[in-house]
C-alpha cells in the first residue's frame, strides 16, 4: 500500500508506503545493482534503475484508506529511481574518479530533464543517503531521485522566502549569502571557477556544507558543460574531504535544491546543494532529537567557524 496523506495541522503531505518495510538490510551474499546479478545490464557505467520498493509510482496504486472530513487522502504518484554510480560495489562518491562523476552530472541532468517534463511532477529531488548510521540498506554506490506531484515542504520554504527577498530587495537571497561568506570568509572551504562552498553561518549540523553556482541558475537544465565539470570537481573535493576528516568513510545525506518544474517562474530562486553529516566529532553522533524534531529547533553543539577550519585542513584530493 502506497498513499499521500494530508496532515492539516503542519499542511504538508506524508507519504504512506508500507512495502517498504520489505527492503532488504545490506545483503553479504548477492548485489541486485553488481554486474551478473540479472537485475542490471552486464556491462554498465553509470545507470538509472528504477526503485524496487518505490513510494511513489506511475501508475499508482489505489488508495485503500477511508477519506474523511480530517483524512484527504490522494494516490501516490510519481517516480523514485535509484542512480547507480559505478558497476564497481566497493566504492563511495569519494572513490569515484572526477571523470566517472561527471558522467553522474550529465546523468542527473539527462534525467531531471525527462521527468520535469512529465504533467504529473511538481518538483525533481536529486539526493544521496550515504552510510548504515544513516540508514542505507544497500552498500553499492548509488544515490536516488524522486519525482514529487507536489513541492515538499523544505524546498516550498525556501522559495516563499526567496520570493519575499526579491520582492522587498530586488536581489536574490542566495547570491546575497554567498557574497556575505565570501566576504566574512571564515566558514569557506573550497571554490572553483563555477562553485563555492562553505559551512553556512547558521548552520544545524556541524559539518554542513552547502555548495552553491557561483552563476544565478534555477536548475542542472541550465548547466554548461564547464559548470558540469567543476560540479565534479568540488564535489569530489567535499567528500574526500568527509572521508579524511576523521579517517573512516564519512556518513552523510547529500540533498540537490532547485526550482520546481511546474512551469512557473521561479527567476528569484538559485541552485544549491547542501551535505547533511551526522558526526560532530570523530567518536559522537549529532542526533535530530526532541528540540530539533518536536520543537523544529536545531540546536548547533559546535561553532561553524571552527568546523569549516577543520574542512579546508582535511586533506582533498589523492
């Protein structure tokens, strides 16, 4: 059973899919995404393969839940791919060289554009769950897609405070943060001729980084195949860096933020990605508890400023 469900209180949609207490647990004997598994091509780079425990679905399946006055419930329609990065399974993003990455980029891109085009998709979310802390039931290298019929609720924030900034400043929100970090400097860690990135000011986790195009674009859509090649670049450099941190292969969520692609304009928007890394310190977890989950309060136990020192001395690049 798969179902939207609509929450009145909060006004956001909960995705109800209990097939998915039957994915597997990081199975030792046999990888469905390995080459020779039969689930996959034989030989293979990169390679969209569609979820098998999907939430969301074209078709979907019929609702079964009894609608009433305080239950609006809607199918769950829409797409959740699995983006497999390489054919090899002991790897992570940050053993990935920049050229296979690359290839990810045109990949995420190629894709983003088949799916905006669809009627039924409100909004494309490019993401990577990385580590069994975090909940990952396959080791393989892979990240995923999901294609919403509505705008989550994060993503909805941020344009309704992206749209209020340019309307009040005639300037784009994002852009203004990103010179404000240039400009301070003390939580940059990398950049590149087409991106920046840095541990935000007002950072919740202690190791989040945020990359940003340097260039005001909404979407991958709008990417030059140089912008490709530096989102590579920077994107190898920040997980390597994770990795070397502390020594072990560094847990973390990895979320792309980019306009909808419900054909309104979204000019005021700007494209980010922001890195979501459960440690804050070698031997402790930074856990989402009762202030950050009950209250939507994150309480922030290190300084920004100090971990981004830590992030530009972790070693990069092989």
């Amino acid at each position: 059973m798969s179902e939207l469900r609509f929450d009145p209180v909060l006004r956001e949609w909960v995705i109800v899919a209990t097939s998915r207490q039957e994915r597997p647990l990081l199975p030792e004997d046999v990888c469905p995404f390995c080459p020779g598994s039969g689930r996959v091509p034989d030989s293979y780079d990169v390679l969209i393969y569609p979820n098998d425990f999907p939430s969301l679905s074209i078709p979907p399946p019929e609702i079964t839940a009894e609608v009433g006055k305080m239950r609006e419930v809607r199918k769950a329609l829409g797409v959740c791919d699995v983006v497999l990065y390489s054919p090899k399974h002991d790897l992570t993003f940050a053993d990935l060289a920049i050229t296979q990455i690359e290839k990810i980029v045109k990949l995420w891109k190629k894709r983003f554009k088949e799916l905006a085009r669809m009627k039924e998709i409100k909004y494309v979310f490019i993401f990577e769950n990385k580590g069994e802390v975090i909940g990952v039931t396959m080791p393989h290298p892979h990240g995923q897609i999901y294609a919403f019929p509505f705008i989550p609720p994060r993503p909805r924030r941020e344009l309704t405070s992206s749209r209020r900034y340019w309307k009040t400043k005639k300037k784009c929100l994002f852009c203004e943060i990103v010179e404000d970090e240039k400009r301070d400097g003390k939580r940059l860690i990398i950049e590149n001729s087409s991106f920046i990135s840095f541990i935000p000011f007002y950072a919740k986790y202690p190791y989040e980084v945020h990359i940003y195009s340097k260039r005001h674009i909404q979407t991958l859509l709008q990417f030059t195949k140089g912008e490709e090649k530096d989102l590579a670049h920077i994107l190898k450099v920040i997980t390597k860096k994770y990795d070397n941190l502390f020594g072990f292969s560094f847990p973390y969520m990895m979320v792309f933020h980019q306009a909808p692609v419900d054909d309104k304009d979204y000019s005021y928007y700007h494209f980010h990605i922001e890195f979501y890394p459960p440690y804050r310190a070698k031997d402790k977890l930074k856990f989402r508890a009762s202030c950050e989950t009950g209250a939507g309060t994150f309480i922030n136990d290190t300084s920004p400023e100090e971990k981004a020192e830590e992030m530009r001395r972790a070693k990069g690049e092989e």
